[in-house]
C-alpha cells in the first residue's frame, strides 16, 4: 500500500527536522524548572553524561530502523520483523505520540495565550501570587483554554497537511535559526539584569550533594522526553532522509543542537530569576508563572524592553512547541497514509479530531473535570505520567533490544557506516554497539523502576 514517499531535501533540512523535534518545551519549560529543582549544575552535568552514553544510541537505534526501512513506524517493523509481535511496538508507537500531542498542544495553547497577552496588555502584576493566580484562571477558563488548544492544534494540521517538504521542511528550516536567534537575544537580555550573576553562579557551580537517585532517573528522563525518544517520532523523520546520508552525523547534529538550546534556555531563564530576587525549584509553573512576574517587574528603568522581551520569549515557546508538536502529528499520519491508503489531508483531519478530543478532556482537567481522577491524578497529569514515564521509556526499550538483539548486526553496521563507506566504521561502530546492548537495556530498566518506586 506505500506510495511515493516524500523526502527531505538534504542534509541540513533533515537536521533541522530532527533539532526541530527534539527541541520544544521540553528545552524551555522542563529543563530550566528540573535545573531549579534539582541541584542546578550538577544535575546538568549528569544530564550530558545521559545525552551521550544513553540518550544518543537510542536515538541511534530508532533512526537505523526508519532510515533503513524508509517506512513510518508500523511499516518499519512489519519490514524488519514481518508477521511477529514486534507490530505492536508498531502500533504503540504510532499511539504514544498522539498522547504527547494531546496535551502538549493545551500548553502549546497556553503559550499562545500569554503571547497575546504580552503582544496587548503586559504583565503588571504587584506580586507572585496574584500571577499565579492569574495563571490558575486561565487554564481553569473552559473557553480561551479550548480556544488556544484548538488554535495550535489547527496550526499543527496546517503545517503536516502540507506536506514533508512543503510543510515540515519549510517550517522547520524558518523556525529553527529563528528559535537560535531569540533565545540569545533572550539570555543576553536576561544576563544584564541587575543580580543575575547569582544565576550564573548557580548554572555553573555543581552542588553534588543535591544529587539523589531520583535526581540521576529525573535526568536521563529528561534527555529521552528532550530528545523524543521512544514514540516513533525520531524513526519516521529518519525514514525521510536520504539513504545516502549518515545516520550518526544527523545523531550528533541533532544531539548537540538540543543540548546547546536547553543550555541557552537556563542561561536564559534563571539569571532572571535570581534577579528577582525567587527560588530557583518554582517546578512546573516557573514560565508561565514566575517569568511574566519577572517580566512586570525588571521594566523598572527600561519598561518597553522588558515588554518586547516577554513577547520575545512566548513566541520563542510558542515556536518550539510547534516543531516538536508536528514531529508527533506526522507519526500518525504517516501510520494512515502507508498502512490504511488515507490521503495526506483526510489523515491529518482524523489525526486532529482525535487528538483534540483527547486534549480538550485533558485542557477541561484544569477546570469542570479537576474531580475527574484516574489512579489519583488529573486527567492531563495522568497522560503526562503515563507517557513520560511509562511509554516513552517502554517504547525506548523496546527499540533499542531491537536494534541491539533482534536485528543482523551486519545490516546495523552497514546502516551506521553507510554501507562502510563512512570515516568512523571501526572503533566507533563498537562502542555504539556495547553501549546499545550492554548499558542502555539495564539503563532504561533502572529509569523506569525509579520512576514507579522512589
Ligand atoms: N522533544 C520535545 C520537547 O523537548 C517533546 C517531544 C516528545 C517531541 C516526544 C516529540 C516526541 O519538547
């Protein structure tokens, strides 16, 4: 049933398809408030030894298997794998995704919703609470929430509909330099404020008292959900690369752009929140809480510029949730055009009604179905948790005893050398090779019971 695949139209428009994924909230939103939490530069210290030694031969494993097979995730196994259970890694990979999505697009549409309101009113708020309370209405209010998740999610439909290259590609390669350029000017804006040395301090001095267990589980968590691991994602955009290209380049590429990004973001964030005089382990809230608080009250001597940086930083959020919200939608979609013979466009509609219905429950959680519990959490927290840490690592797992245990390891090698053509085909070869059989399978198995006990 495949048809013609489109494909991306080189290398630099693949990496931005990939960085484009891989950085999103997850850079902006999650590593500045995990920083805060969790012993600011030592936990980033443990975060590059994961990115590196687990994260990268897992986003490795998964490119292998869509680069090779040039088919969406459910294809992709059925090729490799034909007629075995390994389908359902297929199948589950083209389901956990769309959960991401669902309620990824409701902060996608919060996003949305404080950049219109730094682009029209501002912040002004006097003092913490009161923007937190703010915060707590507008997730609560049934009617702009809706609306901002249904605007994101339209624009996601928008772009995917258009096609891998009309669409993914064009945006990614806008967005992508345009997200690089913002978050400097940001950081550099953020570095002049009075006191914010003492975030700098905090970013570069390790405190490796701080680091618990759960604290290294909560890192190498981190890189998976920054790198889109295990849901498919980084298999189907590899499929649309062309054989020729190599796969460990586009690893690397990708890898360190997410890095450099999150590390951009905290340099970012936190000296202004030290500046202002906060506690750096804010969680969950920090951005849309404590920075408009930051932004209403670092204005003193310059108020336009703090009004221009606040609409700078949500378009910057808003942006970044697009690349990756469209690396999620696509999965889906790529999974009904090759397996169920839809159209581009009927596909993307289906993928958007579903997706919608599922965020606007999770969006409503916040307000009229807060009661709504499932095993104790609300209805967005329970898909969080259930991606998070359950399928994105499940998934990962399953990808990696793939790659490592299942497949022919000349066919793997043939595909990391291109086909022993590339400079590195020796030692490096081998030391991906252990690293995906011996040390990420027990890894991620030690991730995913600290998840559930500790
Ligand atoms: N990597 C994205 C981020 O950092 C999130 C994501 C997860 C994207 C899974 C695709 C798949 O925000």
């Amino acid at each position: 049933m495949e048809r013609r695949r489109e494909l991306f139209g080189g290398r630099s428009a693949a990496i931005f398809a990939l960085a484009g994924s891989a950085i999103g909230l997850g850079n902006i939103w999650r590593f500045p408030y995990m920083v805060g939490q969790t012993g600011g530069a030592a936990f980033i210290i443990i975060y590059l030894v994961c990115c590196l030694l687990l994260s990268l031969p897992i986003f490795l494993a998964e490119a292998i298997i869509g680069h090779r097979t040039q088919a969406g995730t459910f294809g992709a196994m059925e090729q490799l794998a034909p007629g075995t259970k390994w389908k359902w890694l297929g199948l589950l990979t083209v389901v956990s995704p769309l959960i991401i999505l669902s309620y990824y697009s409701v902060v996608g549409g919060w996003s949305i919703g404080y950049l219109w309101q730094s682009l029209t009113s501002g912040f002004h708020a006097s003092e913490l609470g009161s923007v937190s309370s703010a915060f707590g209405n507008f997730i609560a209010s049934p009617g702009r929430a809706l609306f901002c998740h249904t605007l994101f999610l339209s624009g996601c439909a928008a772009i995917v509909s258009a096609g891998v290259k009309s669409g993914i590609e064009r945006f990614n390669k806008f967005s992508m330099p345009l997200l690089f350029v913002l978050i400097v000017v940001i950081m550099v804006y953020s570095l002049m404020l009075p006191g914010s040395s003492a975030g700098v301090e905090y970013l570069v001095k390790p405190d490796f008292s701080k680091i618990t267990p759960s604290g290294v589980a909560a890192a190498m968590g981190q890189s998976f959900f920054s790198l889109s691991l295990g849901v498919g994602t980084i298999l189907t955009y590899s499929s649309y690369i062309h054989s020729k290209e190599n796969i460990l380049v586009m690893g690397l590429g990708t890898v360190g752009f997410d890095l450099l990004f999150a590390l951009i973001a905290g340099f970012a964030i936190m000296p202004a929140v030290f500046a202002a005089g906060i506690e750096p382990g804010a969680g969950p809230g920090l951005i849309f809480e404590t920075l408009p608080y930051i932004f209403a009250h670092m204005g003193a001597s310059a108020p336009w510029l703090s009004a221009v940086v606040a609409v700078l930083f949500f378009v910057t959020i808003v942006f970044a949730a697009f690349t990756s919200a469209i690396s999620m939608f696509e999965v889906g979609v790529a999974y009904l055009v090759e397996q169920r013979g839809l159209t581009r466009h009927r596909a993307t509609l289906l993928i958007f009604l579903g997706t919608w219905i599922l965020g606007a429950l999770c969006s409503l959680s916040f307000g009229p179905l807060s009661d709504v519990k499932l095993f104790g959490l609300s209805i967005f927290s329970f898909c969080d948790m259930l991606t998070s840490n359950f399928l994105m690592t499940f998934g990962g797992l399953l990808f990696v005893l793939f790659v490592g245990w299942k497949m022919d390891r000349k066919v793997v090698r043939d595909e990391f050398t291109c086909g022993g053509t590339a400079r590195f085909n020796g030692v490096v070869f081998d030391a991906f090779w252990f690293l995906l059989r011996y040390i990420a399978p027990p890894a991620i198995v030690i991730i995913f019971l600290t998840n559930f006990f500790v």
